[in-house]
C-alpha cells in the first residue's frame, strides 16, 4: 500500500481495521517499540487472551521492542514478572514491567523528591507497599490488620507526623478503617501531603462477562471526601509516558500503545503524540466494543483524543491474519 493512502486512512476519526495481512505488515513495518496494557489485551483476570502470546512473540520474531504499562497497582512488577511466565509468555523481563504501583514509588523518589527511608502512607494492595520498599521508604497502612475491623477509637487513626506522602490504588478490602485513616493524612496540616493516584479506571472486564470497579473509583472517594486533586501517575499521564519512553530509550515516532481502554490507553498514545500522532491501536478483547468506538465516531470531533488510529479484534486476531500458528 501507498503509505500516503495508509496516513490519510489513519487520520482521526477514521481509524483503521487492522484485518488483513497486508495492513497489519505496514504496522510491523512501521513501528519499532509496542507498548501493551495487559488487562483486557493480554489476559482477563487469570486467563491469556487466546493467541495473545503467539502475537507476542511474532513481533519479538521481528526484532521488536516491548513494554507492559498497567494502571493496575495491586501487583508489582516482580508478580507481573511470575504471571507472564506463568502463562506462557516468553522473553519478558522485570524491566518491561511498568504497573502504576511502580509510577507512584517513581513519583515520590524522582518528582516529589522525597528521602528514601521517609514513611509512606498507602491506600490499596500489596503491590504498592512491595514497590516503595523495594526503593527504600517505609510503608504504613495498606494490610496493617488494626484496619480490617471498625474501631473509632485506634491509634491507628492518629496522623504519624513523619508521613510524607499518601499512595492510593485499586483495594478489594476497602472499608471504613481504611478510608477514615487515609482521610486523616489527606486533610493534615492543611492537606500539604502530596496525595499521589495510581489511575482513573473506573471499571475493568471482570471474570464471566462482570464489569467490575477499577482503582479510579477508589482514588476519587478520596479526592470526593477529602475535596483534594491527586497525581495521577497512570495512563494517560504524559508524565509517565515520557518516563517510559526515556527509560526503555523508545523512539517517540516508532511507538504504538495498544490498549482496550478509550480514556487511558488510547488517550495515552494520542496525547503522548505516539507514532507521529498516529500510535494508539484498540482492541475489542477488553472493556470497549465496537459499538462503543462507532458512538464516539458518530458523536463527531470533541473527543478526537480518544479516538484511536488502528482497531483490531484482539491480539489473537491479529495473529491468526498474519498466519502464525497456535
Ligand atoms: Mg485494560
């Protein structure tokens, strides 16, 4: 194909179909670095996306570049690590891992420029915790057990003055204790602790077709009942991107952000001018269905950032046009 066909075909509120052979070549041909969000695109909750890996491994096949950018930050970089080995996908090291869990500990060491060994307060899973100590702070909260039953009258609601940062993410355990004890580090000394987000999510796929909810909405209660903004270390933080990019030395230009989320992902490689401003590509394996991407086409140009360049089926698909065998 002309590339000058192709571009014209890739403006914005156009994008295209990647189902033929011939179309998906171009995108090989024409980016270097791929970047993944995982839920949705390579797995669902505990389960590979069907022929997700073999996609995978034929752009390793083709000498290319990868990174995972999750704005999931239950799990830290050295689980993801063990997860993508545990289904089958080869040739992935802990360096290509980018979890927000990991973004928030890199916001407060290299952005917030906080001392390593300063206490951290967190809001949400293990993962966060794993990261920050990992990098040298100290954590409080998060599964201290004095949070798991109501009691008004903790010590663990008295502010620890040496905190200097809170992290919220995504908690399956989240209650009372654990928002009122957040909420007393949010509204301290004047609100003057940063107060760092892990992501905007407001749902995710969950398991037998559930829609279930995100980090987003875990972060914003907090924002709601403490009337704070908070860092948003996630997708579609240009902040983050440029971390990426420099860290893993990814040419701007020869990047593609594949994702199966409008807001985070595709708004991620569109603002982040990926690919010369033609690097988002949705697949339909996740959250968003085809109806959804034609209603925001059909809705016209205000919301041109979440329009992505490319769509696709799902990463299986894209296999099975190529040809590769599962
Ligand atoms: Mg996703």
């Amino acid at each position: 194909m002309d590339p000058s066909v192709f571009a014209a075909m890739t403006r914005k509120s156009n994008p295209i179909d990647i189902s033929s052979k011939e179309t998906l070549q171009h995108l090989i041909d024409h980016y270097d670095n791929f970047l993944f969000d995982c839920d949705g695109v390579v797995w669902l909750g505990d389960e590979l996306i069907p022929g997700a890996a073999e996609f995978i491994q034929l752009l390793v096949d083709n000498g290319k570049q990868l990174a995972f950018v999750t704005n999931n930050s239950s799990n830290s970089r050295n689980t993801y690590f063990q997860k993508f080995a545990r289904l089958g996908i080869p040739n992935i090291t802990k360096d290509m891992i980018y979890p927000t869990c990991y973004s928030a500990a890199l916001e407060v060491r290299d952005q917030l420029k906080i001392p390593l060994g300063s206490k951290i307060w967190i809001l949400g899973e293990h993962g966060i915790e794993e990261e920050l100590q990992e990098m040298g702070y100290v954590t409080l909260g998060c599964n201290d057990p004095k949070l798991n039953n109501l009691d008004l009258d903790s010590s663990i609601l008295e502010v620890d003055p040496e905190v200097r940062a809170v992290v919220v993410g995504s908690t399956k355990d989240f209650n009372y204790m654990r928002i009122s004890s957040t909420l007393q580090y949010l509204l301290y000394n004047d609100k003057s602790i940063p107060f760092i987000g892990c992501n905007i999510d407001k749902t995710y796929p969950g398991p037998r077709g559930l829609t279930l909810p995100a980090g987003g909405s875990v972060v914003n209660y907090m924002a709601f009942t403490s009337e704070r903004n908070f860092i948003n270390v996630g997708k579609p933080s240009g902040q983050f991107l440029n971390i990426i990019l420099q860290d893993r030395q990814f040419d701007r230009d020869r990047t593609l952000m594949i994702g199966d989320t409008l807001y985070t992902d595709v708004k991620f490689g569109n603002d982040g001018q990926l690919g010369d401003g033609r690097g988002s590509l949705l697949v339909l394996s996740g959250g968003t269905k085809l109806k959804d991407l034609q209603k925001l086409i059909e809705s016209g140009g205000s919301k041109e950032d979440l329009i992505p360049s490319y769509y696709a089926e799902s990463l299986g698909q894209l296999a099975e046009v190529y040809g590769v065998e599962k």
